[in-house]
C-alpha cells in the first residue's frame, strides 16, 4: 500500500488518508469481506498520529462506508457493498472541487437573510420594484406582437438590439464609432466581466482592481488563477500613481475600474485622473475594463465622461446594462471593444450559454429605442436623489458625530465609515435582529469599520427607518 | 538580456521572440531612440535561426511596433513611441490567453456557413420556426399581463416555474420525488453542463463521454483540464463492460450520457443496459450525468425510461431542456439532483450571469403548465416523424447502396456512415458549393466517413433536395 499523506497539501491529512481508504475499498485494495485495518496498525504503517486515523473513520463511517464494533473491529459497511452492493457517489467531495469557487460566506449569508426574511434591505445592489418602467414593460409584451424568431438567436446577440444599443452610447454616453459588430450582449455586466477574465487572462496574469470595490467580491480572480492587486480610491477615484508603481512591480496585465458614481464608494474618477490613466494605459498597452453600470444617473445634471468616450486608440473594454437603469430581470448587459475582442467573447458566451433569450432582448430593444427611455431616465434620476437626500438626512440625524461619508452624485450607493472601532460581525448580527441589512465593507475589500448602504432598494421611509434601526445595532454592537 | 527560447512550448519560438523584444521595449530595455539590434546579433545573441529573428521582426512590424527600413535597420515606431507616446494594447495576445478554449475551427465555419448564406441546413441542432408553438407563446406575452418581479429573481429560479418543471418530471418523465429546491434553471442544457464541469471536476479528473457525441464537439472539457475517455455507441448505446474497464484503468469520476435518441446517432440505451450502468455507478460510485433534450420524442408511442427514473440512490443528475421541444430562443434549461449539488451550481449560476430572465421564465411557465404542451408535443411527433421518414427514403433513393444508418424512433438527428472512403473536407466544401450544410462525423469524434444530418430544421420539400444535392456532392468529392 504505497501512499504518503502530502504534509503540504491544503487538505487535512485525515482527509486524504480518508480519501486512500475509501479508493482503496471501491478497487479492492481493502477486501470487502475483511476488516479493515485497526486504528494502531494504520497509525504505525504510514507514521500518523492515533488521532489522524481516528478522524478519518470518523468521516467514512459519518459517509455511510464502514461501521466501527467494539470486538469485531472496522468493517466495511455491508448494506453498500454486502448484498445490495448499492452506493451513491460522494457528492461531498465533488461539491469541493470545481475551478468555479464558491461565492464569500458573507456574502451568501447576506443573500440568504435577504431572501428568507423580511428586511430593510440597504444590501442588495438593485433598484426597488417601483423604479422600474413596470408599465411600460408590460405595454411591449402586450401592445406589441412578438415577431422575432424563437429559435437561437445570433450568439453575438440579436443584431436589432445591438444597432440601438450603439445609437444609444453615441448619443447618450458620447461613444463615438460603436457599431452592431463591436458589441457583444451578455447578460447583465457580470457575465461580461466573467467573459473578460476567462477569455483574455491566464492564470499567474495581475491585474489591477480599485480598493474598496465590487470586482473585490467577486471569486472570478481567485477561480482563474489571477493575481490581484489594488487601487486605493479616495474621493476622486483611484490615483494614477499607484496605477504606474503597481505596473512596474507586477506588470499589471489590466485594470478594472468603475470610475463613475463607484460601488461602493459612491465617488467618480476626476477628469484629470481619467485623461492621467487613459496616458498611462496608451504608454505601457494596458487595457482597460470600463464597468459602467451607473454614468447615467448623475444627479447634477451633468453628463459624465465615460472612459471609453475619452479612449480613442481602443484601449477600453466597455461593459454596461440596464439592470441598475431599467429593470434587472431583463438581464441585458453589453460589452463593447475591438472586434477581434467581441469575436472572441462571443465565441465562448455561446459555449457557455448559447446566445441569450430572444424574448428580452426584442422588450429591451423596444424599451431603449423608445420615448419613453430618456422620460424614465429623468424620473428615475428624481426618485433616486430623493433618496440620496433621505439617507444623508438620515445617517447624520441618527448618526451625526459617528460616521463620515462622502456624499454622492450619482449612482446607488453610500459609503460610511464608522469613526469608533466596532465588531464587524456582530453589527451585521445585530443590524439583522433589528430588521435592517447592508453590505460590511470588508466583502469590498476594506478595512473593518465600513458599511455600504443602497438606497435604490427601499423608499425613504423605509431608509429612515433602517438607519435608525441600524443605530441602535451600533449602539448595542459596542456595549 | 537574460532570455532563452523555452524550446518545449508550445509556442513557436519566433512568437516567443517577439513578445520578449515587446516587453522589452515596454521596459526600455530596449530604448525607443536607439534602432533595435541587427538580426544577424540576435540570432547569434540567443542561438537561433536567422530565418527565427525575420519572423519575429515580421510580426512585430504588422503589430505596427517597429519600422524596418533599408540602411537605418530596424527601429521603433514612433508614430507609437515618439512624440505621441501612443499603444494600444496587444489585443492579439490577450486573445489567444484565456482558459474558455475557442470552439473547433470547423465548427465555427459551420456556424458563420449557415449565418451567412442560404443553405439547406441540415447541420443546426434545433427545430425549424415552423415547429414552435409560435401562437400560443405570443398569446402569452399578449394576453396575460406579466405581474411578476422585474428585479433579479431567485439565483436558482423562479419558483414558480421550478415548481411546474418538478410536476412535468413527475408525470411526463417518470422521476419521482422531484421538488423546486431540487431543480436549478439554467440557459438551456448547455449552461448546465458547464455548470457540472466547472464546479464538480477539477484539472486532471478522468471522465467518460459516448463516442461519437455531442460531448466530444465541446471545448468546456480541454478548457477544464478534464481528461475524457470514450464509450464506442452501437445500436443499443454504449456498451456496460466498456464503462467498467474505463473505469478501472482510469479511475473515472463521471460519465456524460444522452441516452435517449442520442446525438449524433440517433440510437438509444436499451433498458437492460440502462440498468447495467446504474449498477455499476453504484458499485463504484461514479456519478452519472444524463442529458436528455429528446425523450419526450418517441416515434413510436412508448415511453422512455429515463436513466434518472431508474435512479433510487441519486446517482444521476439529469439535464434537460424546452430548447429542442418548444423553443431554443426562450433560453430554458433546467438541472436535477441533491440538493447540496443543486446549491453548488446554483451559488456558481449567481456568479456568472445572476440569474435568469424573469420574462421568459414567465413565458415558460404559462406554456409548459397549460394544456397546449401536450397537444403541442403530439403534433411535433407527428412532424418530426415525417421528416424522419423523408430523411430515411430520400437517402435511400439518391445514395442507396452507398450510405449506412440506423432508423431513429425519436429525436431529430440521423447518422450515417459512407462506405466508400471519401475526403471529408473535400466533401463539406463540395457540399455547401451545393447549398446543403451538415455536420462531419470527425467533429462529433467519429472516425472519418461518417456524418450528422437534423432532420429538424427543414420541411420535407428541402431535406429531399438537401439530400439530392448531397448525394452530388458525394460524386463530386470521389472524383
């Protein structure tokens, strides 16, 4: 019996001499109709602790595959492999493998709570029910007759939705030069991101990601094997200093940014710093992801410009949706970049998924390319900045000389620091108690002591009152 | 310049070449006002083909990076370098990274084929818009208002359709004891069989696939790092024995099956066979994954067995889809099995697109809980059948005693193998040069001499003249 136990192996050594046993049963190296060996005997043979053996029959016995008898020893279990010869296969252990990791625990619990109980949410990233263009909506389904195909729809997406998706980033995001083939539709951003890093990155590649930020929740880096490393943002964005320092140490491959009303921060890219990292990305070839989700809810009034409308040598990936504008059921994102770059998206989107349904697309297309798009706009710029106002109102009336926040201009969500230390866990838990949920920083990557709230989600309210519940968990968290 | 050519890659040694001196003239060590070495110096410097240096310098100079000039020598551009200090980035390079494999050339020139031109298509797997329930699908969208949510809806899908798919299984499929937390929705069978590889197997595991398959044409197992091994599919599906010697040999951790009408062979696993490899999956614990798009289809009137309703222990996770029996366009798919799986592959779903569309999960639910599925999939039958039956006589009438198949009783493909030996590109290109597409046995993973029509796509007028111009073809490609 020729096995070693790898002392260097993430896995526990109980564990994988478990896994041998249990191999060892399915191709006959421990006969069926023998005891196993004993506990000592293991032990001395492969020169482990008692208390290793111990624990890896533990695990088998727990799994169904032996019994352990006083006086007869450790047996394989003869209701599996006796008469019957019936057993199932050890999902546990392929639950565990996987390149795909799962997502942080936190952040599963938080989707968990969210969806089990009756929260203020001030956690999800997403519009409430009364933001969307319900009517609308509804109106194309039943006003208009679909008479699209219901077959596979072209994988790069249907070729109508793209066309007014680039009359739409000309005119609304001042993206010169789009056209239907430099676009590909993905649904919703995140699949975009996925498409980008599984496609264009090799695992050991660095990339550079904002700090705090979305793309520090995501398990996609560690699934494929990226290295990453951050970006401070203050209230201007990131600082294209550290942006050069950080390529010269790690030859950073390519950069992702939110620059305009950031998750979570709430803050924008200046417009010197946008020019500064569109120099530095031209000088070293770095290419640069553009998440764009919220430029255009600017509450000032003013248009943003996005990066990709300052990049004219092609240097951005541009990836935005509709799902924090319009309606995130409809999962229409889009990406936009040189078209050797979409061909080659879109050629593993239709591996993965095989092109996106044909119904949304046709009540997206309809939507967009509507009147009623830039009305809804405006309203919803309205509704959100009344929420804006509520929860700044809110957070200094609750919380006055214990947190500090920027204010922001545009976008979804607020950023607060808590000035005095506090557990992080336990606010969570006693936010929870107290009905009300939100985002601890550190999934963002920060340090302890940050909170993002989203104020799309619940009305004002609603955000008053979870602040001031939210308060109260500080208040119980210190004592 | 401490660099050496890394002879055992699999990148030629020029590419390697190139991409240092790129580098190397991103890092200035190589500066941008100084003409680059000669290449008589770099192939003596690095020991190399002087033919090696002319084609790095080649690529380099269509990258538009360098400038070859006669009596100045080589030199770096400076429309890129010079007062502009303008790069884009290597965008060719970043292509060819990336762990999503492309799709098999041949593949993709199918696909652009019958994007492009007017063909008789009898290579799309997938049913021509005719066969679609076209008036009861725009009905829904029509005349019931969707009073659903437009936000995100459950990471594992809607409930509500869950629940409808559970009942369908129970009845029409014969899987007992199937709930909605069993069950994930995902864009068709295909993101659900990602979602299996990608979160259950990891780099190095051995899995068997039927050969030829639809499995064998997918890029997700290279791109996983999944070793695949092949099961010969007679007439009566795969044999039992093989799946055990495979397994011995190879410690196999799941077998890919599409027992029922199976693509591409049309055949499917006899019943004592179905069981025969239900005992061995128990015997040694492998899990089974069952892709069943067809098994409502049969010709005949009998009812299939699916392998998951002969499952008692939860060997089998059973993939199907409305994709090849309603409509491929509204994207829905569906994955069963423990529920810890399901979870599993639910948490990864999140990651990657967040969810489905809530729209044509409504559309889905209405359909399949609504009287006309039935009534729907009857005259399908009957449809598919006639087709079945011309493909059958006209392959007979124009290629009689040169081509063998098996007579599908369900399903909508056919196979057939030519006897005389002919050159199977030379026979594509004859082929489409005729206005008819198919699909090449080599890419299902057939040896050469054997091809996939779908008798789905066409009326019957078409697949006799497909198959007449085939014949032609076939005479064209001896010559």
């Amino acid at each position: 019996m020729n096995w070693m136990p790898d002392r260097n192996a993430k896995k526990a050594i109980y564990k994988q001499l478990a896994e041998f046993i249990e191999a060892g049963i399915a191709d006959g190296t421990f006969p069926h109709d023998k005891p196993l060996p004993s506990e000592r005997l293991l032990a001395k043979e492969y020169n482990l602790n008692r208390s290793t053996v111990v624990s890896a029959y533990d695990e088998l016995e727990s799994n169904g595959l032996i019994q352990r008898k006083r006086g007869s020893g450790t047996t394989i279990n003869k209701d599996i492999w006796g008469i019957t010869k019936k057993r199932i296969p050890s999902w546990n252990r392929y639950i565990e493998a996987g390149s795909i990791l799962p997502n942080l625990p936190i952040t599963q619990k938080i989707r968990k709570e969210v969806a089990e109980q009756k929260l203020i949410n001030l956690a999800s990233g997403e519009l409430s029910e009364d933001l969307f263009p319900r009517d609308s909506l509804r109106g194309i389904g039943t006003n208009r007759s679909f008479v699209g195909s219901l077959g596979y729809d072209h994988p790069q997406g249907n070729v109508i939705l793209r066309n007014t998706i680039a009359k739409h980033v000309i005119h609304d995001r001042k993206i010169e030069g789009t056209d239907a083939s430099s676009i590909l539709i993905t649904s919703g951003a995140q699949q975009a991101l996925h498409l980008v890093v599984q496609c264009l990155l090799k695992p050991g590649d660095a990339v550079a990601i904002e700090n705090p930020s979305y793309s520090y929740s995501l398990p996609i880096f560690k699934s494929s094997g990226i290295r990453t490393y951050h970006l401070p943002v203050d209230k201007n964005g990131i600082n294209p200093d550290d942006l050069v320092s950080l390529y010269k140490k790690h030859k950073i491959r390519m950069i992702f940014l939110n620059p305009s009303f950031q998750n979570p921060t709430g803050t924008s890219l200046s417009e010197s710093r946008r020019k500064a990292i569109l120099d530095i990305s031209s000088e070293y070839g770095i290419p640069i992801v553009e998440d764009d989700p919220y430029s255009l809810t600017s509450f000032r009034g003013d248009e943003v410009n996005t990066l990709k409308s300052l990049d004219p040598h092609g240097n951005v990936l541009y990836i935005s949706s509709l799902s924090k504008i319009v309606a995130s059921g409809l999962r229409i994102g889009w990406i936009i970049g040189p078209n050797a770059v979409i061909e080659r998206l879109t050629d593993a989107k239709q591996q993965i998924d095989f092109g996106h349904s044909s119904f949304t697309q046709w009540i997206a297309n309809d939507f967009l390319d509507s009147e009623e798009f830039p009305a809804h706009i405006n309203r919803l710029i309205v509704q959100l900045k009344k929420r804006r106002d509520q929860i700044t109102k809110s957070l200094k009336y609750f919380l006055g000389d214990q947190v500090d926040f920027y204010v922001p201009e545009g976008g979804i969500h607020i950023w607060c620091k808590l000035r005095k230390e506090i557990n992080e866990m336990k606010l969570l838990e006693e936010s929870i108690k107290r009905g009300i949920i939100y985002v601890p920083g550190t999934t963002m990557g920060s340090e302890k002591g940050y909170v993002r709230f989203t104020y799309a989600r619940e009305n004002e309210e609603n955000i008053h009152e979870g602040i001031k519940r939210f308060a109260d968990a500080v208040q119980a968290a210190q004592e």
